[in-house]
C-alpha cells in the first residue's frame, strides 16, 4: 500500500489535480489504483478539451461538399467521457459504502468474496 502521499502528474490541469489530491487523501490507494486515477484524470482533462474546441467552433462544420460534418472532438469527448465513467467505477470511488472506513483501500465489486 502507497505510505506517502502521492503528488498529481505535472501535465494535469489545476483543476484535475484538486480532484486527484482529495482522492488520494479521501482513499488509501495502491500504486495500481494510482495509474487508473491517473488514466481518470488524464480521460477528464481531454474531454473538457474536447468540449472547448466544440464551444468555440461548434458541434459540426461543412466539408468541401457543402455537407455538415460532426466535428473529430465530438468523437473525443464522448470517448474520454466514457473511459472517466469506466474508471471511476473500477475504482470504485463512485459508490458511497455504508460503514465502511473510506481510507481503505477501493474494493471492485466483481472481486469481492460473498
């Protein structure tokens, strides 16, 4: 198990690496439950770039035909929005467990003993 506190990648933005530092102090992770935050965070940030690239430049634009186009960042939000939801819930850190301690390490449910 992970003793220190582990610091948020450097090319996360301000705002990922807040929600990264209350993650690591809310749970005790593992250095396996690090890289799949990390793959979290990193799936955030590229949807909320994505989705600035479709605010400033809309949602389509019109090919050489005259045709409207859905724009490749639409592709890459939905994407990178799905791979967050994915991970999040592998990490378990969107299910609240009554009574449980939250410093213990995410249990993934599919690996629980009955």
């Amino acid at each position: 198990m992970t003793t220190k506190v582990a610091k948020p990648p450097e090319h996360l933005t301000e705002a990922t690496k807040a929600w990264w530092n209350l993650a690591v102090s809310d749970y005790a992770l593992e250095a396996h439950h690090l890289r799949l935050l990390q793959l979290a965070c990193e799936a955030w940030d590229r949807a909320q770039q994505a989705r600035t690239v479709i605010d400033e430049q809309g949602l389509t634009y019109t090919n050489r035909f005259g045709d409207p186009v859905l724009r490749p960042e639409a592709a890459v939000e939905r994407d990178a929005r799905l791979a967050f939801a994915r991970l999040v819930r592998e990490l378990d850190l969107d299910v609240d467990h009554p009574g449980e301690a939250r410093s213990r390490p995410p249990a993934l449910r599919s690996n629980r003993r009955i």
